[in-house]
C-alpha cells in the first residue's frame, strides 16, 4: 500500500514497516537545485521504498521525475529539461559510520534527531541530473537571432589588445 512520504521523517522507522511513499513537492522548495533553473516552476514528484539491508543498513530506492525549465547556453533561451532518475540511498548517524550497503547506495548522512527531510533526501540527486553543458539537442531548436548576433559580433576584425610585456625583451637584451 502506497502513502504519502512525510516532509521529515525517521527513516529507521519507516524501513522496520517496510514503507513505500510517493511525494510532490513545487520546485521551489529545492533551494540549491532551483538555483540552477531558468525559473522555480514546476514539482518534482518522487516514489520512494524504504527497507533494512546488509548488516542492518537502513536503506531506500526509488525514482525521481521532473520537467524544469533551464537556460540553453547556445542561444540563452529557457528549454525544458525533463529528469527522470533512479536512487539508492543508505542513511548513516554520522560521517565515520560504517556502512554496509553496497557500492551501489550513496550515503546520506541524518540530522541529530535520526531525520532527514524530504527536500535534503532528494535535492543531491537532483542536481546531479542537471548537465554541464545546457544547449538545445538540435542547434535549429535554438533561437537564430541570438546565434546570428554572436557570430557577427566577431566580423569586426582582429581586436587589438595591449601587451604589457611586449618590451620587456628589449630590456633582458641589455
């Protein structure tokens, strides 16, 4: 049976009960990843499954979809971006936890409290999916003006710049 995940939540408890959630959330809740955006519409809407693992391991998977709005770097321009992931996630108490999850959980590292809020739960693997290059995948989904205006900014002809050093030759030769 599928419920709602909290907004902060004990992840422990919900892995003894064998908890599956979904949540929806606006983009704007995610501070650090909407930061990255063209504008903070838009929800981010997450399943997640919690669960006991190796060695005791509290534990979640799931799958996290999006379509935000980012600026494409060619022709500065919004376009969509649509994220569709999938997590594994193990929660440790503190840095020097040993985790006995497998190589294929990330660590999330839990509050004093043995929580961790939804924003904080998901918001890495957000930002992970957003790429380093932001372009249109076809140059033709660009904006001409845009692109005609940068390439003949540069028809001008060479651009004389000043060499502070350009004597300093003369002056070793002496």
């Amino acid at each position: 049976m599928e419920s709602v995940l909290p907004f902060k939540f004990k992840p422990a408890e919900l892995a003894q009960r064998k908890y599956s959630g979904h949540l929806t959330l606006p983009v704007a809740h995610f501070k650090r990843f909407s930061a990255l955006l063209a504008d903070n519409s838009g929800e981010v809407k997450a399943d997640a499954r919690f669960f006991v693992g190796e060695g005791a391991q509290v534990n979640a998977t799931g799958s996290i979809n999006a379509i935000v709005a980012v600026t494409c770097q060619r022709c500065m321009h919004a376009m969509r971006l649509n994220i569709n992931c999938e997590f594994s996630v193990a929660f440790i108490s503190d840095e020097s936890a040993e985790v006995f999850a497998e190589d294929a959980f990330d660590p999330l590292l839990l509050d004093e409290h043995q929580e961790v809020s939804a924003v904080d739960f998901l918001e890495d693997e957000l930002i992970l999916q957003v790429p380093l290059r932001l372009v249109h995948s076809e140059e033709q989904d660009c904006d001409k003006s845009v692109i005609e205006a940068v390439n003949t900014a540069g028809d001008n002809g060479p651009v004389k710049t000043h060499n502070p050093f350009s004597g300093l030759d003369k002056l070793l030769k002496n």
